[in-house]
C-alpha cells in the first residue's frame, strides 16, 4: 500500500454534533479532515466513525495516525 498524502503536520479539534462521520485516509480531501470522494480510484478509502455524543475530537491530519481517526501523535515522527 502507498502513503497517504499528508494533509498537515498537526492534528485538528473539530466540535461534532451525534452522527455518523467519514475521515480522510488519503489525504487528499479538499474538505479535510473529512472525505469528500478525492479517493476514487485509488487503493484508499475513508473510515467511518460513529460520535454518539457532541464532542470536541482531535482528528488526525498527517494520515499516519494508528489510531484512525483519531490523532495519535504520529505528526511527530514525520
């Protein structure tokens, strides 16, 4: 499998109301951290992650994190 496009260096705190949400594992999303279809064609596709409360998250936008969609710090090691 190739890397994914790093999208950014740091991670994003998004506020989310309950629901079902896609995050980009490609990186190449124009509405990150969230997928907009940039990945058709390609051997990625988006992970879908279910909040069930409203919350702030830390959502991973290097696309290294091994904890998707979460961030796990892996901008770090880039």
């Amino acid at each position: 499998m190739s890397k994914p496009t790093v999208a950014d260096t740091f991670f994003t705190a998004v506020d989310l109301e309950p629901g079902t949400y896609r995050w980009c594992a490609c990186g190449n999303s124009r509405t990150q951290p969230f997928c907009d279809e940039s990945h058709v064609g390609t051997e990625w596709t988006p992970v879908e992650f279910v909040v069930k409360e409203a919350k702030r998250v830390k959502l991973c936008m290097c696309k290294h994190t091994q904890t998707p969609p979460y961030c796990d710090s892996s901008h770090n090691t880039l």
